[in-house]
C-alpha cells in the first residue's frame, strides 16, 4: 500500500512573512489529513516557513539544491545549510530547472547523490516536452531521465525518493494530461524501475503527477492505479485550492 504524498511547489512566490502566515493557514486547515505532505517555498523564505510548521507534520522541501557541498559557488545552497534550516525533502530535476537554468541528467545525478549523503529525501522530476511527446519520444525521454537520474543510485537508497512525473507541455497551462495518459506514463516509469531494482521497489515507489492539479481534476487522478500523488504548483498557492486537494475524495 503506497500513502499518498502531496506536494505544494511554492516556486518563486510567497515572500518570507507571506510565506509564514500562509504556512500558519495552511497547518490549521490540514491536522490530521492522512496523507504526506509538504511545501517547498523559495530558499528565503523556508527558515519562516519552517519556524511555523516545526510541531506540524507538514514537511518543508526546497525546491532545488547545489551540486557542492560548499565553496565558491555565488548564489547557490548548500545541502548542510538547507539540512540546519530544517529542510527534510529536496525537490530535483524541476523541469524548469532543466529548461532555464540549463541542468542536465549529470548535474541532477550528482544533485541526487549529495541529497542521500545528507540524508534528504528527494523528488526527482521527469516529464517530455510537447515535442517530444508527439514525435513519439515519450519513453525515451522518460526511460533516460530516470536511468541517468538515478545512475550510481542503490536500492536501499530507493526508499528515500519519490518521482514526479510533470509533463511540460501541462505545467501552468491549465492543460491536464488525462488520467490514463498520465497512469500510462507512470506505469512505464514503473517499469523502468523495476527493470533496475526489482518488483518489491518498483511497486513501493511513490509517484506524483504534476501538472495543472486542480481540486476539479485531483479525484480522477488519484484514482489511478499508479498515481501516488501530486506536485501542485499554482493551485498551492491558495488554501481555497490546495486544502480540497489535499483532502481529495479517495476512492
Ligand atoms: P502547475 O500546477 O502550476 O501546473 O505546476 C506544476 C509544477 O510544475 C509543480 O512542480
């Protein structure tokens, strides 16, 4: 049985004291929800952030990491600075990493290797542009970013990551992908995973659907046999929509 993990990507939005009261909301409209969650605010306002939830089950992320343990690399954070700020999940790969800031399967490699080291648990994003996904390389872009992804990676470590599968072409588009596409697509990955750890870690994988998540759609996509959850992104931003989210009907 895997437990749904639902995930609110903040990105750059929600200053530090936005950021906290909003968390304050947030922790009081969702005690005692049965299913993991956790928000990742931009790296300035997490410490806000964290202040508010330490006593809630809610888990604070950040949404990107340094490939470095520490020196000069202006403008990066560090894995033991976002460990001392009370950071328990880092989020990888973002496809908006990868397509504006230029991050490679390499560089989320050793992003993913530092993040274990330090104990972290991790999302690591994957997802096919439009473009790929209608000249028929769905599997291919899927299959490469999750071997190259996890290169070097052992099974044991497995239990510490969760995948999200974010097609591009629905991030903040309003376009959701269906349900069965998306189930589709998380079955291959499914598959892809087990082809490298076995049956046992494959089907104990948690893995998220991201892409216009909306209360409307949460439903639908949950019900799915191998979504696991969700990486919300605009819909994470406002308690009217990531609480119905978050307390989707389960069926
Ligand atoms: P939206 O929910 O805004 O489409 O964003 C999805 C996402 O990128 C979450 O990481």
């Amino acid at each position: 049985m895997r437990k749904p993990f639902i995930a609110g990507n903040w990105k750059m939005n929600m200053t530090p004291s936005e950021g906290r009261a909003f968390a304050a909301e947030l922790d009081k409209a969702l005690k005692h929800t049965p299913v993991r969650i956790a928000v990742a605010p931009p790296f300035i306002t997490i410490p806000a952030v964290v202040e508010v939830l330490k006593h809630s089950s809610i888990q604070v992320a950040s949404q990107n990491m340094a490939d470095h343990e520490s020196g000069a690399y202006t403008g990066e954070v560090s894995p033991a600075m976002l460990k001392d700020a009370g950071v328990s999940v880092v989020i990888l790969g973002h496809s908006e990493r990868r397509s504006l800031y230029g991050e490679t399967d390499a560089v989320v490699n050793a992003k993913l290797h530092l993040a274990l080291k330090h104990e972290f648990d991790v999302i690591l994003c994957v997802g096919e542009t439009l473009e790929e996904r209608e000249s028929g390389k769905l599997e291919e872009v899927l299959k490469r970013q999750i071997v190259e992804g996890l290169k070097g990676v052992n099974g044991h470590a497995m239990s510490a990551i969760t995948v999200a599968y974010e097609p591009v072409w629905a991030i903040g588009t309003g376009k959701t992908a269906t349900p069965q596409d998306a189930n589709d697509a998380h079955a291959f990955i499914r598959t892809v995973v087990e082809g490298l750890y076995g049956k046992s870690v494959a089907e104990s994988l948690i893995i998220q659907y991201g892409g216009s998540v909306k209360p409307s759609n949460v439903s639908d996509l949950m019900a799915m046999e191998h979504i696991d959850g969700a990486l919300v992104g605009g819909a994470s931003l406002t308690l009217e929509q990531f609480v119905p989210i978050v307390t989707f009907d389960a069926r």
